[in-house]
C-alpha cells in the first residue's frame, strides 16, 4: 500500500492544479446543498404545521381550504361538538376560519405573488404551534388590525409593522408580528374573520372550521358524525394528513433541484478527471519507480483513486462550510398546491450537508476512476524513460 503522504504531498507540489479544482467542486457543492437546504427548509414549514390532536372540517370535494366552504350556522354547530378541548377560559377551541388569496406588490421590485390572508376567531391562534407576537401587539377584533410574519412584512409591500394593507379597497393596519416556530403559518396574514368578511362583501362566510380534539375516541366519534350526519355531511381531515398533501409541492422542486445538482456534478467529475489526467501524465517516472520497485497495480490504483477522493472531499468540504453561514436565513417562493407564497428558513443540518459530501464522493470516485486505470495500463520500461 502506498502512504497516504505520497499522494498529498503530490497534491502540495501541484499546488495552483489543487487549488483551481478543489474550488470548481467547492462551487458545485455549495449550490448543491443551497438547493438541498432549500427543499429541506419547505418541508420543514409543512411539515412543522399539522398537530395530530387538530382536525380541518371543509366543504365535501374540496382539496384545500381556499376551495371550501361552510354554512355559518354549520360553521357554530362544529365549534361547539362535544369532545372538543377548552381554553382556560373555557372557550372550545375550534376556529372558524375564512381564508382569501390577494396578489400584492414584493419589496424592492420583487414583482407580486400571492398572499393568503386568513380571518379567524381569536382561539385560532391558539392553534397554531408555538404561536407569539414578538413585535406590536395582537389584534382586536372590530378596527380592521391585522398580524403577519416578519419574513412576510420584509418581502411585501404595505405589510411591515404600521404599514397599512388594502383588502377590497379597506384599509387593514399592521398591528404586530409574530411566529408560529417556522411553519407554513408565517406565510400568511391574519385579521379577526368578521373584519376580513365584511371587507370581501361575504358577511358570515367561513371556509373551514379548524378544531382540536386530544381524546382519541372523541376524534373518532366527531370524525363519523361530521362525515355521516345529515346535519354536516362535510369532509373533515387531520391536519397532519393535510399538511402532508401540501409537501407535493416540494416534489416538483426536489425533481428540478437534483437534476440541477446531476448536471453540477458531471462537469465536477470532468474537472476532477482532467486533473488527475494531468497528475498521470506528469508522474510516469514515479509511477514506473512505484512499480520497479514492487508496488503492485492495485496498490498503484487504489492510490490515485485516493488522491482523486482525497481533492474531492476538501473542496466538498469548503463547499459545506460555506452555505453554514446561511443557515436560518429565510427566503419564499410559491406553493404548487395554492399558487401562495410560503416562506421557509434555510436548513444545512446533518442530512443535507451528508447529501453534499456524497456528492463530492461520487465525483472523486467516478472522475478519478478512469485516470487511475491509465495510470496502472503504464508499462514499466516506458515510464521510466519518460520525463
């Protein structure tokens, strides 16, 4: 077996060839795993979203919740089913909700997307995971407040903190921010649902009715009662199940994000390959030397494999490091399943920065195979005498 400090010292000699291609794979997998962290960041939203103890009551054949609708007395009759949990207050909580879709301007010529707005009872915060203002304040029901995110208040126009929101041509004022521990619910507006109907012209209307039920068997019960009895005859999903529906939307952009990161590592694989390539064709003395003296042509392969792994995994490293400082950062883009903008913080945890490394990997085994074999076909007499 040839030392390991034949090849990095090798390495060290060709220092500006070591250099020039470890920074070329660095590249590649910096945004590689950008993307990765991405995809990883949209999941994390939907899937942070859905409590197993909540269910989502809607229209019969509606796929979401802009789809749906619920008579208003229906909309009451829910809310107050028995099993369902109380506040402190002893409030039930179940939220009746109305959800709309507005196009709004982005910051900073941005273009526009669109934005969900949702009206909901004052207990339907309290459904949300980890709910808190951490600026302003909350709403009050009646004067036309709303709340958001802050990654929201950044990217649109008229939604930072006093800023004022047009909504039909009446005038929501931003009253606070808040989080929600980074689920899809920090991509969206909030105001009280009588403040938001009355400005769309549909008093009374409600989308959907969102509950939470802990008792297993009480879920059960509500579950066959909603779905059978002629008094609702509605659909009625957990909301994990709902939010798990909303990640195929991630799918088109996984598909997109690994063909991007194929294409990245084949032209890495060549830049890896040429180097290589010149490492054989400048050591042919020091490959007939290796094998005058004994090494065999595995021992002779298996080295330049190592040297090619060894220049691949410390650019892919660098290019790891480099996306760290990223970490958290929020960015949006739109949702495939309700044309919205769903804002997500990018994620370079353990999985995705793994998905990078073997990337690098694959480069330096596939890029560094072929020049590994011309350097074991080399004859000995040849090598020799070659400068």
């Amino acid at each position: 077996m040839i030392p390991l400090k034949y090849n990095i010292r090798s390495l060290r000699v060709r220092w500006a060839t070591t250099l020039l291609t470890c920074g070329a794979i660095g590249v590649v997998v910096f945004a590689s795993v950008l993307t990765f962290g991405m995809i990883d960041g949209i999941e994390h939203a939907l899937g942070s979203s859905g409590d197993p103890d909540d269910l989502i009551v809607m229209r019969q054949g509606s796929d979401d919740e802009m789809s749906s609708t619920v008579a208003p007395n229906v909309a009451r009759e829910l809310a107050n089913l028995p099993g369902i949990a109380s506040t402190a207050d002893g409030v039930p909580m179940a939220s009746r909700e109305f959800i709309t879709i507005l196009m709004k301007p982005r910051r900073v010529g941005g273009g526009t997307a669109n934005v969900i707005v949702r009206g909901l009872d004052e207990v339907g915060r309290q459904l949300r995971p980890n709910f808190k203002i951490v600026e302003g304040r909350d709403i009050q029901p009646g004067v036309n407040e709303l709340i958001t995110s802050r990654s929201i208040a950044d990217r649109f126009e008229t939604l930072g903190l006093g800023e004022t929101f047009d909504v039909n041509n009446v005038k929501f004022t931003v009253v606070g921010l808040f989080e929600a521990d980074g689920s899809s619910a920090e991509s969206e507006v909030w105001t009280d649902l009588r403040d938001l109907t009355s400005a769309q012209r549909f008093d009374g209307a409600v989308s959907v009715v969102n509950m939470r039920v802990p008792d297993e068997a009480a879920r059960r019960d509500i579950v066959e009662r909603v779905r059978n009895d002629e008094q609702f005859k509605m659909k009625v999903v957990s909301e994990m199940d709902y939010f798990e529906g909303q990640k195929s939307s991630s799918i088109a952009l996984k598909v997109v994000a690994y063909m991007i990161a194929g294409f990245l590592t084949i032209g890495a694989m060549f830049a890896a390959s040429n180097t290589m390539y010149s490492a054989v064709a400048s050591r042919g003395r020091e490959i007939g030397t290796l094998r005058a003296v004994g090494f065999p042509r595995r021992a002779i392969l298996s080295s330049f494999l190592l040297e090619s792994l060894v220049l691949c995994l410390v650019g892919g490293a660098l290019g790891c490091l480099a996306t760290i400082p990223l970490n958290g950062i929020t960015g949006g883009t739109q949702n495939a399943a309700t044309f919205s903008e769903i804002t997500f913080s990018f994620r370079f945890g353990p999985k995705v920065l793994a998905q990078g490394m073997a990337l690098a990997l694959a480069m330096g085994l596939i890029g560094g195979i072929l020049p590994a074999f011309r350097a074991v076909r080399l004859q000995i007499v040849e090598s020799l005498r070659s400068r």
